[in-house]
C-alpha cells in the first residue's frame, strides 16, 4: 500500500508540473517588405521563414530555475504591430521581486518562441540567456544576446550580429552585403558560397584565423588582426571543402567559415568581408 501511495504522490506531481507551462499563440498580418523584433530574456528562439503575408508566432512559457507556475501565469506575451512593423515582447513586468536570504531576486520564466513570417521581410531580435536560430531569411539579421549561441542557416543579407559568451554560425545562400560579427569568449563560424570574393578584417585577442578560400591573409603589425582579400574559390580550381588554414578566423566555400577562439568581430562586405575580434 505504501509503495502505491508513494507512486501516486509522484504522479501527481509529475502531472502538476506540467500543467505549468503555457502557450501562446497569435497572428499578425505583415507586408513582404516590412520588419519584425523581438525582444525576450530567457529561453530559445527558433525563427524560420514563408511566402504568407504573415507573421505565426508560437510561445511556450515554462517555469525557470526558482520561479514558480505564478510567474509563468504573469508573464505575458505582447504582439504588436502594424502593416509595415510587427513588435514581439515577452512581458515580464507582473513577475515580483522577491526577498531572499541572499537578497533581493527576480528569476524569470524561459520562453520558447517558435515564428514564422515572410522570407523578405527585416528580423531584429534582442535577448539574454537565449539560444537563437534562424532559417531562410532573405534580407537583413540584427542579433544582440548575452550566454547565447545564433546559428543562421540559408541567409540573403546584411548579418550584425553581438554576443557574449557563445558562438555564432551563419551560412549565406548568397553573400551580397556587408556583415559585422561580434563576440566575446565564443567562436564564429562564417559558411559563403564558393564564388563569392570578399574582404577580411579580423581584429581581437587571443585569435587564430583559418580559411578554405583561397586568400592571402597576412597578420598585421599590431597584435591580433589579420587583414587580406578572398577571390573566388572556383576560379583558382580549389575544390569544395579544402582546407586552406589561416590562423584565426575560418573561411569555407560554400560552407565558408570564418571561425576564432576567444573574442572576435567580423565584419564582411560585398566583394570582400572584413572580420574583427576582440
């Protein structure tokens, strides 16, 4: 008998924990051309992309470390917007401060965002403590996090993208616009396509630089940057996925990397990407 007790004690509270979570769902009408934000703390971010004048937007809000299925209940999902703008927001104004034997806290819930919206349209997004991803976008990428990593697959655009404290890895379907990435104590991961031609800029501490372009990169006098041109992969006969090292950031053809350990800025530009880490 007491062994029954005991499991559906444990039930129960399995069940009951569940039950926390709540989800979120709303959808805004925005013109192809037009621009979504974001802004969250805690949680994921996965952002893929359609040809609906759309945007989906799909949150589940679940209790974080030391929060309860109160503060799950008070955070609030606003969506925002108009025509041109559509504004994405957790809200968590109504989440008490709290007082502790260690002071004065305030732990807020995670939330997962999953959203669709149209491929053409712009996409900011500021978060903290949040895993970002984001897939087909054909324009311009505005990431600013904090213990975060942002993995973008399949881009056509401008990428600005600034961390702190994880990696950053982005693969353009086409490179046609200048890209500027920043992180601190992460790496960055560039992927182009084999015809593109850019230049590079790479500046930080700590850093190493590797190519599978076919560059002439050369370390600067001041310490910690590397500067060169990249021609095109395909007209020197290299190969996909050769390796051409050159110590401190990554450059692959169509997987194009621009990697770095430690902290770095990368910026790219049309005919050339310039990359910088500090």
């Amino acid at each position: 008998m007491r062994k029954a007790m005991m499991f559906c004690l444990i039930l129960i509270a399995a069940v009951a924990d569940a039950a926390t979570d709540k989800r979120v769902h709303k959808t805004i009408s925005l013109g192809a051309d037009g621009s979504v934000s974001l802004d969250t703390h805690n949680g994921t971010i996965v952002v893929t992309t359609w040809n609906q004048p759309t945007v989906d937007v799909n949150a589940r809000i679940e209790p974080g470390e030391w929060t309860s299925s109160d503060d799950v209940e008070k955070t609030q999902i606003k969506v925002t917007g108009s025509a041109n703008n559509v504004r994405i927001e957790s809200d968590y104004s109504d989440v008490p401060t709290r007082f502790t034997w260690f002071g004065v806290s305030r732990n807020l819930p995670l939330v997962h965002y999953t959203i669709s919206m149209p491929a053409t349209a712009r996409l900011s997004i500021e978060d903290h403590n949040a895993n970002v991803r984001v897939t087909g976008l054909r324009n311009d990428l505005r990431v600013s996090s904090h213990n975060g990593s942002v993995e973008v697959a399949d881009l056509d655009g401008a990428a600005e993208i600034e961390t702190h404290n994880g990696d950053v890895r982005v693969a353009y379907s086409r490179f046609a616009k200048s890209s500027s990435i920043e992180t601190h104590n992460g790496g960055i991961d560039l992927r182009l396509p084999t015809s593109s031609r850019f230049h590079v800029n790479a500046n930080g501490h700590h850093m190493d630089v590797n190519s599978e372009f076919p560059t002439v990169v050369t370390k600067s006098p001041r310490e910690g940057r590397y500067v060169g041109d990249v021609t095109t992969a395909r007209a020197a006969g290299i190969r996909q996925g050769a390796a051409l090292p050159y110590n401190g950031v990554i450059a692959r053809q169509r997987t194009d990397r621009l990697r770095r350990a430690g902290a770095a800025r990368q910026a790219s530009r049309p005919p050339s990407p310039r990359a910088a880490s500090h």
